[in-house]
C-alpha cells in the first residue's frame, strides 16, 4: 500500500534525480554504487532503484495488481525513489513474489538511525507532512516478517550528514524536508542531531 500525499510524491520526483546528487555527497554515491555492483555480479538481477521502475511499481500498488516488471530473478535492487514513496512492507512483499526460491534482496534505504527525540519527532512530522521513515532496526524487522533473512555481515546503517545540511541550507527542489526541518526548529529541536542515514542491506527470501 501506498502511504503518500499525492502533491508530494509529484513534487519529490520531479526533482529526485537533481535532489540526489545534493542529499548524497559524490563518496556516499560511490560507495552505494560499489555495494550494489559487489552484490549484483553474475547476477539476473532486476532493477527497482530507477524513477520509471517507481511509478510502474507505485501504479500497481494503487490498483493491487501485478508490477508488470516480469519473471523472477535471482536478485532484485530496492533503492532510489521508489524505497521512500512505498510503505516498506508492500515493498518486500512484492520483491518477495519476484524473487525465485532462495533469491536475495539487496537494499539502499533512506532511513533513522534510532528512536532519538529528534529523530522520532522528525517521523511523526514526515508521516503527516509526506510519507514515514523507520529506523534501520523497524526495517530489518519488516524483512525478517515478509520472509527475508538478513545478512549480518553485510547489513549496516550507513550515517549520511550530507542529507541535514542541504535541507538546512535549502539545496534541494523537493520542500517537504524544509518544511519538517523547520517545524522541528520551531519546537526547540536542532535538525543536525536527526539520526539520518541509510540501511544498506543483503536479505535473502526464506524457503516456503
């Protein structure tokens, strides 16, 4: 199921692709891009990171039907837009159906560190303002229930401060952060100490 305000996800991808190379510092992009390459080598391998794969994804989720992406595969990339415009565990359930037995699901998401003041009012606003962000520990859960069986050794939250300072600084196209970044400076709450960051993760679909 979707969990978005329609304005929203309009404006978020309109400026995704440009907003990116301002949330992520060119390291961070990099090393996404290393992890994803290590984890898809020698793979069949779909790709659900692409702004096109998110609308296909997010219209099949409006109207409960299949995602039309086809076949199963032995790995599937959950990243980019898509990862935040869809409720987490409609994601997983999809990729789970994509998957062939024994498959893995190798992530990137946008995502809070823990539950710290900051960050947990920061979701409470982003939930009534645009969609919900979880904490690396909820999503991990959400994959051990829809079947998965994450990867210890190479799961791990990634901090990303680069993401807090071009929303201070007003850098990105997209304006739901600034609004929530300034309802928290409103309260009495410093934005820099929102725990942002990103769960990158390899999960692999549990037998039936």
């Amino acid at each position: 199921m979707t969990r978005f305000l329609p304005g929203a996800a309009a404006e978020f991808l309109q400026h995704y692709a440009r907003d990116a190379r301002q949330r992520w510092s060119p390291e961070d992009l990099g090393a996404q891009e290393a992890f994803v390459r290590g984890q898809t080598a020698n793979a069949d391998w779909l790709d659900w990171s692409t702004e096109s794969a998110a609308l296909q994804l997010l219209q099949a989720s409006l109207v409960a039907t299949a995602d039309g992406l086809g076949g199963r595969h032995e790995a599937i990339l959950v990243a980019g837009p898509i990862v935040e415009l869809l409720d987490p565990e409609a994601l997983f359930g999809r990729a789970a159906g994509s998957l062939r037995p024994g498959g893995r699901l190798v992530g990137i998401m946008p995502c809070l560190r823990d539950n710290s003041p900051e960050s947990q009012l920061f979701a409470q606003l982003a939930a009534s303002t645009f969609w919900p962000y979880y904490t690396a520990e909820e999503l991990t859960e959400m994959l051990r229930e829809a079947g998965f069986n994450p990867v210890p050794e190479i799961s791990r939250f990634v901090t990303v401060t680069r993401f807090n300072q071009a929303v201070l600084k007003d850098e990105l196209g997209f304006k739901g952060f600034s609004q929530v970044f300034q309802q928290l400076q409103s309260e009495g709450y410093d934005p820099m100490e929102i725990g942002w960051g990103e769960l990158r993760f390899v999960a692999c679909l549990r037998p039936i």
